[in-house]
C-alpha cells in the first residue's frame, strides 16, 4: 500500500497507525455476517413431541358373498359347462341364492395415516384424506394403546380433520406461530411412512405461502415425506407444530424433496369450525376470477400486476348485486390488499356469510369502492354455457382491421342472452388478433379503457388509438370475460 515506505520502526507505526484510521474512516461498516451454527440436534424435540403423535389406521367393510359349499356355486358351475360346450353334470340342487346363509361382512384395512393430539381429552387433528371413506378409525398411541375413534368432522377442501378418542391425560402439542416461520429454518417431521410407526425425519423451510389450492398457502419443505407420514405434525426447532404435512410433488410416489403443509393457523381456523358444527361455513361473492398479466397491468393503467380479474359474475350474486362488471380487477376485500388473484377466494373464504364487506376495483382507469353482502359456499354447480343468437348476422364493420379484427353489432336478444348491455361481436379475428387469442363469436365489451356498447364507439376507440401500440382488448366468451393484449404487426 501507499503508506508502507522504508522508514524508521517507530515513523513507520506511526504512519500505519495514521493510515488505518483513514481506512477505517472511509470504508462503510458493513453488515455482521450469519455467524456459523453447528447442525442441530433433534432429540429432545423427538422426546418432548413424540408421544403427541399418533398413528391412525382405518378399516372398511367388505361384502361377502354368500356361503357357497365348493370352489364354485351352481350358477357359476353351470355356466362354466355351458360356456365350454360340456355335458352338463346331473348334481344336486341347491338352496336358491337368495334363501343362502349370508356371510358376515369383513373389515380390510384401507390406509394408515398420522395426526397429533389437540387435547388432553383425546381431541385428534389429520388429514381428511386419511380418515375419508372409512368405517372405522384406528387410532394407536406411542405406548402401544390402540382406540376407536369418532370422526367429529372433516373439511376436503382444506383437507384438515379432528377425530376424538376416549381418553384424558394426554400429551397435547404446543402450536406455534406460522408467521414466525422463517425461510431456511429448520423442522421436523414424525408420522408412519408406510406403516412404519414415530419415525423422524428432518429438513428446512423451502418456502412459504405456496399455491397449490383455493383455500390455502402451503408451507413448502424438503423433509422426507411418504405415504402415512399424511396428518402427521411439521415442527419447529421451539417444538411446536406450525403445520400437517399433507402432500408430496412426486413422479414416482415417492420423496422426491419437495413436500407441502398445512399451516397451522389455517387448520386451526378450519378445526374450531369442524369443533363447534362439524362442517366449515365458507363466505363467497360469485365470480370467476383469473390473474393479471404484466401486459394486461400495463395496457390498463394499472401499472403492476396485482389484484384478481373479474371474467365473470354470476347472475343475482353478491358481487352482481353490488355492481362489480366482468373485467374489473379486485384490488382489495376489506382493505386487505389483493397481491395475486388467488388471494381473494382465501381471504372471502375465511369472511362471516352475511358479513358486508367492501371491495375496492380497478375499472377503466380508476378505482371504485363497492358494498357486498358476503353469502355461503354451496355446492358447485355447472355452469352452462351461452352461446350467441345464430340470428342473421348485422352489418359488419372493419375499422379494426389493422389488428386483425372485423366486428358487428350484436342484436338486443343477444344482449339479454348474454346479460350484457352491449358490445361488438368478432366476425373475423385474423392475423394479430388471431395471435392474441381472439375468436370468431367473441363479444367485445372494452377498447383500452373506453367501453364498447356498440360498433359506432368500437369505431371511435379504435380510431383514436396509435396503431403502432399494442391494444388491449376486453371480451366475452360464453360465460367467461378475460383480457387480451393484440400486438400490432411489425
């Protein structure tokens, strides 16, 4: 360096000294570094968890077919003559079918599975998928105590589940705060992969508020998850339970380090509800929702790409009656912000039926509050399909040729058909706008951020856009009213 010149012991020391406070001086502090850890050791979590966990293994009755004296029955003897061209034996009749002694019906086993104690009094927390379709569930403690369980409730959707035994003193888990959990954590799994009972495995949090359902954000880790570890608890390095481990990405069935829980805050929601009525009370709206492309964001005004798109909404829902239009984008539910669309059905789905709540959409450049009567989850019912009026076709106009497009007016039936109030159907959607995924039949409702009620204002919108931009376009397709962006060519 600059300051180590050939001097004196002492003027060189000084000159060091002098040097490194300038340094020091210059150089910005910087952050401490991840100071090193020893890898961790698991077992007093295992002591402390371990006899919370139990496996639950459930049986269902088979059939039997009544008793038969032989390998074969009469019926199927003389069949088998008939059917080989034999002579047919002279035997002795037998009882008629229906006058035979029935056997009794057999209990098979169907699956083994984990879950984990709630409660000193026997309250059991699984999959749904672990307890679905059985007659019988099996529950066995780590001190080889084996009972029958009642199902108090179970929820497919979230795919959380409470069974309850008879029993009191038990060793409950401890549950811990999901948002707590830190990405590159530590956790632990126990449960019975394939059958084989307490066994412990071990990984890191890979990721949080994962996708894979309408109802939940997954908590996603490469802990060894296999068949019957389902139900089983996910665990912190505090020893609590912060998740059910419930899925596996797998192309050979297996651990294929990827795994996925339930978070804890969630199921516990769920299980409160399954608690109390034994069913799961969902709050909805009635719309058809898909998520916001960059392009779409940008063409609109919105800027990014947030929020949920309206493609469709149900006639006489909720959301209808509050006056939310197919191409709106829902950027908040009760204030709660809407960063990806399936946000909303999570954060609807978790609201009280009958709750008013207030929406806040993003319509032709600007947004609007809404007031909406929450109402509950039915049954899913098909939608039916509309198709447009197969009328005389109007007039068509082709000011929107230069991005592929020739549209018509659409007649008053079709307007009521569809429930719009009105719009340009395509007759012919080549080229660019073929490219961006246009059809014949399509309705258009929207030019950028202008409505489309008719051909005249198609004709204005489009003659006041720079056709060297890209255009965006909102449509109807039978029930469903989605964006596209046509790129003009170049």
């Amino acid at each position: 360096m600059a300051f180590l010149t050939m001097k004196p012991v002492r003027s060189l020391l000084v000159a060091a000294a002098v040097a490194v406070t300038a340094v020091v001086a210059m150089v910005p502090v910087q952050p401490a570094m991840a100071q090193a850890r020893g890898l961790p050791d698991f077992t007093d979590l295992v002591d402390q968890v371990g006899p919370s966990v139990v496996n639950i293994r459930t049986m269902e009755k088979i059939s039997a077919r009544p008793a038969q004296g032989g390998t074969l029955g009469e019926e199927e003897m003389l069949e088998f003559f008939k059917r080989f061209g034999l002579p047919i034996p002279n035997v002795p009749r037998q009882a008629p079918r229906q006058n035979r002694p029935q056997q009794p019906d057999e209990e098979q086993p169907r699956g083994v599975g984990s879950g984990f104690i709630l409660s000193a009094d026997g309250l059991i927390m699984t999959n749904a998928h672990v307890v679905e379709g059985a007659d019988e569930v099996l529950v066995t403690l780590t001190d080889k105590r084996e009972f029958k369980a009642k199902i108090i409730g179970a929820d497919k959707r979230t795919d959380v589940a409470l069974v309850k035994i008879e029993a009191a003193g038990l060793p409950a888990v401890k549950v811990g705060d999901v948002n707590r959990l830190r990405v590159g954590e530590w956790v632990m799994a126990i449960g019975s992969p394939f059958g084989l009972e307490n066994t412990v495995t071990a990984g890191i949090v890979s990721a949080k508020q994962r996708d894979t359902g309408d109802y939940l954000p997954f908590i996603q880790t490469d802990v060894a998850i296999n068949p019957g570890n389902s139900g089983g608890p996910l665990i912190n390095m505090r020893g609590e339970v912060v998740g059910i481990n419930s899925q596996i990405y797998s192309r050979s069935g297996g651990f294929m380090g990827i795994s996925f829980a339930i978070p804890m805050d969630e199921a516990v929601r769920v299980s409160d509800q399954l608690r109390s009525a034994g069913r799961v009370s969902r709050g909805r709206i009635g719309v058809q929702i898909d998520q916001v492309s960059k392009d779409v964001a940008e063409s609109i005004g919105l800027g990014k790409p947030i929020g949920a798109m309206v493609r469709g909404v149900e006639a006489g829902g909720p959301a209808e009656k509050a006056g939310v239009e197919a191409g709106d984008i829902i950027t908040k539910f009760d204030g709660k912000v809407i960063d990806k669309s399936s946000d909303l059905p999570r954060i609807v789905g978790s609201t009280k039926p009958g709750n008013r709540s207030t929406i806040t959409v993003f319509r032709r450049g600007s947004y609007k509050d809404l007031n909406v009567t929450v109402a509950e989850v039915e049954a899913d019912r098909p939608v039916a399909a509309k198709g447009a009026g197969r009328e005389d076709k109007p007039k068509g106009s082709v000011a929107g040729q230069a991005f592929g497009l020739t549209v018509a007016e659409i007649t008053d039936a079709q307007k009521k058909e569809l429930a719009v109030k009105g719009g340009v159907r395509v007759e012919a959607a080549l080229d660019a706008a073929a490219r961006a995924g246009l059809r014949d039949g399509d309705i258009i409702l929207q030019i950028g951020n202008s409505a489309v009620l008719n051909v005249k204002e198609f004709e204005v919108a489009i003659g006041k856009h720079d056709k060297s931009k890209p255009l965006n376009v909102l449509f109807r397709r039978g029930d469903w009213t989605q964006y596209a962006v046509i790129r003009p060519n170049r």
